[in-house]
C-alpha cells in the first residue's frame, strides 16, 4: 500500500498555538492533588494518645523522679587487704564511690560480697565480708568465708543483705529524697495569607487555594511539633532551673523551648555499664553485642512488655536485611534470625513492624522526621515515662489580617512541649 502522506495545512495536536497553550485539557483527574506523605508525625500521634496533659498552671514544669537506691548497693577499697577466715581485718581501709546507700555508720552490720574491678563488679566473689567499725570513711570487716580472703585495691564490696548482735540497738538509719526534672512547652505559630482575588478564583487541581494552604500548614504545623519534641534544645535541660530558661526575648516577648528526647538522650545518656541507654553502630557489630544491647534496653520492662522504637529509613532496612543473602549476616551462625513481622497499621493510623529480641518485642515504627543525619537513628521509649505537655490547648485562628487589608490571614496556633522522666528507660540506638 502506497504511503498516506497529509495535505499540507491539515490540522494536528501540534505543540504551539492557541490549540496547544489553551483549548486542550492535560489534566485527568483536574481536583485530586498527590501527597507524598500521609501521617508525618507518628511520635506526636503516640505520646499525644498515650498521656496528654493540659490545663498545666505554668509553661515551665518540673516533675518528681525517684530511683529505688536498693537497685545497686555497692562501694569499693582503696587498697588491697588479706584477711583470714572468720577473722576480722587488722587495719581499717578507706572507702570510695559509695552507690545506693550513704557513707556512714549505717555501713555497720552490712554483709558483702567481693568483687574485683573491671569499670564495675565483675568476675567471680571472690568471698564474703561483714562490715564492722566504721569511722571516717575507713572500714573493717570480718571474713565470713571459709578460706583466707585476698582482696586488691579497687575491688568492689557489693551489699547482699545485713546482719546485727543480739542485744544490739536499731543501726543508723539513713534515707534519700525524690529528684526534679524540668521542662517547658513552647510556642508555635503557623500562618498562611491569600489576597482576595485569589480567593475568588476558580482553580484546576485544588478548587480552593486557602483550602490547599489550610491543610498543607496544618501538616507543617504538625511536622514542626514532631521535629521539637524530637531534636529541641534549651539552655537548662533537664536540670532546669528558671533562671535562664526564660532569657531569650525576640520581638519584646519571653521565648522559650522544649527539650526534645533525642537531644535529651545524646546530651544525658549514659554510653557504657549496666545503665547504657546510648547505643553507637559499634556497640551491635555482633551478635553478642546486640544480646547484651537488648538487655540493657528491656531491663526496665513496661506493663505492656513491649518498647516503640521510631526509626529512620535506615535502622528499618538494617534489621530488614538481616538473615538474608544481601548481607553478611552477624547473626549467621548464632541459631537466631532477625524475625521482622510484615508491615501493619496501628489503629492510631500509622504503620509498623514487630522485630523480636531475645530480651523482647520491638515495634519498629518509620518516622520520616528521622531523615538525614538521623536515618540510622532507632529512638527507643519508654510510653509510661513520656507525655505530651499542653499548656493551652492547640487553636486554628482565621481571619486575623488587619482590617485595611484586601485577603484573607490565618494561622495555627499552640502552646506545647514533651515531658520526659526515668531517662534511663528510654533509648537511642544507631544501626550500621
């Protein structure tokens, strides 16, 4: 068949011209708009729904804190003593880093056993002591082990009970006080303005243009709450005080801001012994270190027996690969594999999954505020030693533009921190 060519002048769905820039109609669905985000603040959504406190009398608040001294009951010698068994020792030795009980009479009749040191009580006793005579931070103690005791300077004596004479008087008594920590909430304005012309348009892809605005600095409201609550700073920390928290004055007025949990952890946490609660990459290289990570992390074990974990894209695809053949896995080999559930909703909208430890359930939950240099970061938290602060109650105000102005101003409007106690049950973990 010959080839059809066209007449010249016949018309096309050319690229210039009227036709082109305004007859033809490009948009297949002109009213829906894509977003690529859906629910942008996870941790909000959490802490808000888990323990919301409002009608606070002062944006500055303080909260009591209290850790049982009995947890660890522990203090070392400063210099190395023999003793035989049953005897007493001949000359007093003195005494440091007293842990969960203070340095006084009240150490007489404690019973102890010895430990040597390894940055902490470690190894196997070494034997068992009675503490008797104490005096200006110096002790003696009798050996109640059926052999001779040597014990080496810095060996730690860790309290396993006490023993006191017949026919003795109540010992000395001592007691502790509850601890305060601090924070404050901070305030957040969003506003959003339109002139009246453009609120009048008709409009392809959002029919209202303040309705659009409306919503997306309703989202940017929210994200910037999620970011403070997260990663805010302010002069005091947790130790507060109200002397400088409040010192900081723009535009004639007081500002303050919240301490947010990630700084609060990288600024407070502890990175080695038992109350670890700062993981870096190099803390899980190995299986065993994961172990020993996961249980320190689950030592203070919520009533519901499991810990959120918000993660960045990273910590998620850590985990994710872990026991498949895109790796080289430190768990080959250990009788363990990363069992990660598949991807499910809460019923407060937002997605997650479940990654068994050893120690116990992890509800890994992606949070995109967690992005960039937070893409390998694992927050760990506690929901019992967590809330969400609210000192006046979040408002949405339309209509404040001034009267002379030809448009439409509004803005979103609260006044909010978080609250955060026991730190040491929250934790913060950086994958590989």
């Amino acid at each position: 068949m010959a080839n059809v060519t066209a007449e010249v002048g016949a018309k096309n769905l050319g690229g210039n011209g009227v036709l082109y820039t305004d007859r033809r109609d490009f948009y297949i669905r002109p009213n829906v708009v894509k977003e690529l985000w859906t629910d942008v603040t996870p941790f909000t959504t959490v802490i808000a729904n888990q323990n919301t406190i409002s009608g606070m009398k002062d944006p500055i608040f303080k909260m009591f804190e209290h850790r049982n001294p009995w947890q660890k009951q522990q203090f070392q010698i400063a210099e190395a003593a023999s003793v035989a068994s049953g005897a007493e020792l001949g000359s007093a030795v003195a005494i440091s880093n007293v842990e969960g009980i203070k340095d006084g009479e009240n150490l007489n009749g404690l019973v102890c056993d010895v430990f040597a040191d390894s940055s902490g009580p470690s190894g196997a006793s070494k034997g068992q002591v009675l503490v008797t005579n104490y005096a200006s931070s110096e002790i003696k103690y009798i050996n109640l082990t059926n052999a001779a005791l040597d014990a080496a300077a810095d060996d730690w004596l860790v309290v396993v009970g006490n023993a006191q004479g017949e026919g003795t008087g109540s010992p000395t008594p001592w007691s502790d006080d509850l601890e305060v920590v601090y924070n404050s909430t901070q305030i957040f304005k969003t506003p959003l303005q339109i002139t009246g012309t453009l609120l009048e348009a008709s409009l392809r892809g959002e029919s209202s243009e303040l309705a659009r605005l409306r919503t997306m600095k309703a989202q940017e409201h929210k994200i910037q709450k999620e970011r403070a609550f997260l990663f805010g700073s302010n002069p005091k920390g947790m130790s507060g005080g109200f002397a400088n928290v409040e010192d900081v004055v723009a535009n004639g007025g007081v500002t303050r801001t919240t301490l947010g949990i990630v700084t609060a952890l990288n600024r407070y946490g502890t990175t080695t012994g038992d109350a670890q609660n700062k993981f870096a990459s190099t803390n899980i290289d190995t299986y065993g270190e994961f172990v020993d990570a996961m249980e320190k992390v689950f030592q203070y074990v919520p009533t519901s027996g499991m810990k959120r974990a918000f993660v960045g894209a990273g910590a998620l695809g850590y985990w994710s690969k872990q026991g498949t053949s895109e790796t080289s896995s430190w768990t080959a080999g250990s009788g363990w594999t990363a069992n990660i559930g598949d991807m499910k909703r809460d019923s407060l909208g937002f997605n997650y999954r479940s990654l068994e430890t050893p120690h116990g359930m992890l509800q890994l939950i992606p949070t995109p505020s967690l992005r960039g240099p937070y893409n390998k970061t694992m927050l760990i938290v506690d929901d019992e030693n967590l809330f969400h602060a609210q000192y006046r109650a979040p408002k949405f105000e339309a209509g404040i533009q001034a009267n002379d102005y030809d448009g439409v101003k509004d803005q979103y409007i609260s006044d909010e921190g978080i609250g955060i106690s026991m730190l040491e049950s929250h934790a913060i973990m950086v994958t590989p």
